[in-house]
C-alpha cells in the first residue's frame, strides 16, 4: 500500500515519541521518581506504530503490561501520560493507574493491564458493541507471546469468529516472557492456531519495519471493517531493554551475538535511513524532527512535575460500588 509522506514522517514522529518517552521513564525509574517499575518497548516501535496507524482514530485499541508505546501509537498526547506514570492527578486516569493501567478513550486506547492476556476480552467487547451499535469501529488487541497461551485468548477469539467480530488480535512476540525463552513454552507457530478458530493467521516475520507490519494489519483491519470477521496476526519482534527497568536476574538468558544482531535491526534508525533514501526527508530535517519530540518528552516530563497529586477525597472515586458506610 502506497502511503502519502505526512503519514511515513508520522510514523517517524511516533516511533521518536515511543523511544524518547522510554528512554526518560526509564531514567526516572531508576532515579526513585516513578513508584514501582516500568516496562518499556525500545526496539518493538515498529510494531506498535505500524499497527496503530492501520487503525483510524476513532477505532478502539487495548494494550497489556508493555504499553506506554501503544497510546502514544495511537496518537495520545505525552503530557497526561507521563503525569500517569508519576502518579499525579493530570494524568490519563488521574493518577490511580501509573505505568501498567494507561488509558485515554479521547483516542480510543480502552486500557491496559499488568495481568497478561487481560485486556483481550476488553477489545472484543469493544468489537461486540461495534457490531451491535453499527459504528463501524474495529479493535486491536495488542498481547505478547507470554500470553499466547492464556485461555482468555482463545475464548474472545472463539467468540469473535463465531459471531464475526471486526477486531484484530495482535500477538507481539517479542521471543521472551520476561526470561523465558518462548520455544520452551509455547508449541507451533502463534498464527497458525487461528485456523482451528476459522479466521485467517499470518506471521510478520520483519517486526522492525514499521510499513510491513503497517501493511499486515492494515489487511487485517479492511476485513473487519467489512464485516469478514477477525484476523491473528503475529509480529516477531525483540525488546532491546531488561523486562522491567532495574530487574536483574542471576543468569543472562539472552546471549550477546543475539542481542547485537536485533540492535542492528533498530526501527528507528532503518526507517530514518528509508526516509532519507527514498527522498522523503533529508538529514537535517530529520535531525530537526528528533529534537522537536526530545522537547515534546521534556515538557510532557514539566508537565508532570508541575500537576498536583490527588487529592484523598478522590480515592473511592470511580471505582464499581460506594465503599460500605457511604453516605451513612
């Protein structure tokens, strides 16, 4: 599919977003300024911009415990999210969810979890209430391959075939579930276990670039649009950081020739070297580009800093039921 140069630079813009936002959160971290842990997806920006940008902006999208790259995929703005990994009341769900429970519906992102496999039956839902309420709308449902074997799974997507979902389940195999390697835990091959559910399954062997992985999802996303049902598509890709910023384990799972080998796979920088090679942007434009989000992440960070915390009359706010004794 040929895409038009506002939407190839756009794609650049939000893999720079991704990178540069990881990369400060990780810093931050590590610095005691984010409470708990984050988990970040340097070196899977491909995957997460390609699909997100196959979806259109009203159509809805769930992420799962590596998701701070799938919001601002979808077009989220930085401010709110970084104030949410920090804890402060401007933050996308005013500070009650931090770095694993994003969500911002102004751009369809309905949320993520730190419980694998969770938000899948979520973006079905979604799907469901598309197809009930004719919207139009389609879901993506982002899950790594740790979840690949979560029963969750294959009850949405037995459902979702059965009555013909227009959602995409997106498997992000990234090869480890934290340090466990994925061929020692999951049999076959992720995408071909969509026959015995009826849909179609394809495999994206080159998860570093962002416009084959664009161009797989896309596919999928028409055939839900047009009322043919669900898609799994499975995209191979690799974290280039630990699990978790600051986790550290006795033995080093991933060796060095595979690590060197995915890093020289960065889709940051193969697609900056297509853009340049294509005619599409020049060095210095695109030197320009990367400072302009270095200075989108540096106010999203200000922005953050100056939000106050919550206040503790919101602490039982939102939540299903009034706490026993309410109005009492």
């Amino acid at each position: 599919m040929t895409l038009a140069n506002d939407t190839l630079l756009e794609m650049q813009r939000r893999m720079l977003r991704i990178r540069y936002f990881d990369e400060r959160a990780s810093k931050m971290v590590k610095r005691g300024e984010i409470p708990g842990t984050v988990h970040t997806s340097i070196g899977q920006e491909a995957q997460v911009v390609g699909a997100c940008m196959a979806l259109g902006d009203g159509d809805y999208m769930t992420g799962n415990h590596r998701s701070h790259g799938h919001p601002i995929g979808k077009g989220a703005a930085l401010g709110p999210l970084m104030a949410e990994l920090v804890g402060k009341a401007w933050g996308v769900c005013e500070g009650k969810g931090g770095s694993m429970h994003l969500a911002d519906f102004k751009v369809g992102s309905l949320g993520e979890s730190g419980i694998v496999g969770s938000s899948i039956p979520i973006a079905t839902g979604a799907a469901l209430s598309s197809k009930v309420l004719g919207t139009g709308k389609v879901s993506l449902a982002f899950f790594g391959d740790g979840a690949a074997n979560q029963g969750c799974l294959y009850e949405a997507m037995n459902l979702a075939s059965v009555w013909k979902l227009p959602i995409v389940f997106l498997c992000e195999n990234n090869q480890y579930a934290l340090s466990t390697p994925a061929h020692t835990v999951t049999a076959g091959v992720v995408a071909e276990r969509a026959h015995g559910f009826g849909m179609p399954g394809l495999r994206v062997e080159d998860g570093q670039s962002v416009l084959t992985v664009h161009d797989a999802v896309r596919e999928a996303v028409d055939r839900a649009r047009a009322g043919k049902g669900p898609t799994l598509v499975e995209v191979l890709t690799y974290r280039f950081n630990e699990h978790s910023e600051g986790l550290r384990l006795a033995v080093d799972y991933r060796n060095a020739a595979e690590k060197e080998a995915w890093l020289k796979r960065d889709p940051v920088k193969m697609f900056r070297s297509y853009l340049e090679e294509q005619g599409i942007a020049d060095a210095a434009m695109l030197t320009a580009m990367e400072a302009e989000i270095m200075a989108e992440v540096d106010a999203a960070v200000q922005f953050a800093e100056e939000s106050p915390f919550p206040e503790p009359s919101v602490a039982f706010k939102d939540i299903y039921t009034e706490p026993f004794g309410a109005g009492q």
